[in-house]
C-alpha cells in the first residue's frame, strides 16, 4: 500500500512539473486584454477546502465551515470542519482542519504517521498534496500549538485519550499543488 502510494505521489509531481515545463515552453506574450484578465483570475482569493483524504489513515471527509461561537468549538458529526480564522489552501499560511474522533471523521488521524500524505481540494477542483512533519498530543488548553510559522501547512486536530481529555494535532507541509484537478479514487483503492 505505501508503494502504491509513493508511486501515486511521485506520479503527480512528474504531472506538475511536466505541466511547467510545457507552459514554459510554449509561452508567448499576452496581449493587455489577456493579462488583465490572468490577473483578475489571480487576484481572486482561494477557495475554501471542500474535502480532505488520506490514504495510510483512511479518511475521506467532506469540509465545511467551523470555528468558534461564544468560545465553544463549532462542531459536526458529518463533517470535517475548516477554521475560517486560518488561511486557506494557496494563501501561504496555515490551515487548520478539526473534526470529532469519529470513524467517519478524524477517529483513524493517530494511523498518520512523519511522512504520510494529506490531500485537500477546495471549491475550485485545485488539489493539494501535503507530508506530515509533526504529531503532538496536547492539552485542551495548549489551543496555540495548533498556530504555526512555518508557511503552506496543513494542522489537523482532534479529540484523543480517555474520554478525550487530550488532543492530537498533526501538521502537514504543501509538497505539490494542482489547480483544476478532482481527486477520484477511493482511498481504499490506491
């Protein structure tokens, strides 16, 4: 399954940098029309994450929108939720994603591993790959360890321990970045 995978992972990266290469290759000047609009296209914000996988830890979850309503975590039983307070995919930043313990959320995160992958699309079908780099538990009042400098990083959280009186973070650095891209496979299939 980790061959598979590293096979799957390499496979995108050769895809990126091919898709590079060929652009650069054929580039040719734009006109001011068409670099007006390249850059009302950039210039719009990135979308929000609208799906998470992993396939070493067999999560695929919906996202929706979270955060904090009268300092209670918004939560969801069907859903992985995003923290709009955190960046978003492409924004260069930190990207926070929480769910409950649950097998249908984020109740197999402590399978993941340094190295595993992580893969989030928003709603604009752009893919992000990202490697796990570290796997904390903390406290429930330790809320800053999920904050982080280190630019383009996934942080994952949720519930952990007896009665969940502790919580695993996991935080993910951006390896590759796909725009216009839907991820189809079953994470039990790769």
């Amino acid at each position: 399954m980790k061959k598979a995978m590293t096979i799957v992972i390499i496979g995108i990266l050769f895809m990126g940098v091919g898709t590079v290469v060929v652009a650069q290759s054929q580039s040719t000047t734009l006109s001011q029309k068409e670099t007006a609009q390249l850059q009302k296209i950039t210039s719009q914000s990135p979308s929000n994450p609208m799906r998470v996988y992993s396939y070493s830890a067999n999560i695929n979850s919906v996202i929706t929108q979270g955060g904090h309503n009268n300092n209670k975590w918004i939560l969801s039983d069907t859903s992985v939720l995003y923290l709009p307070t955190s960046n978003k995919p492409a924004e260069g930043g930190n990207t926070v994603l929480y769910a409950h313990n649950r097998k249908n959320l984020f109740g197999n995160l402590k399978y993941l591993k340094k190295g595993d992958y992580v893969i989030v699309e928003n709603e604009a079908n752009d893919t992000f790959v990202y490697r796990v780099y570290e796997k904390e538990e903390i406290k429930p009042s330790q809320t800053e360890k999920i904050n982080t400098n280190i630019s383009d990083t996934l942080t994952l959280f949720t519930c952990d321990g007896a009665f969940d009186q502790k919580r695993l973070v996991i935080k993910a650095k951006l390896v590759q970045s796909i725009q216009g891209t839907t991820h189809k496979s079953s994470p039990t299939k790769v």
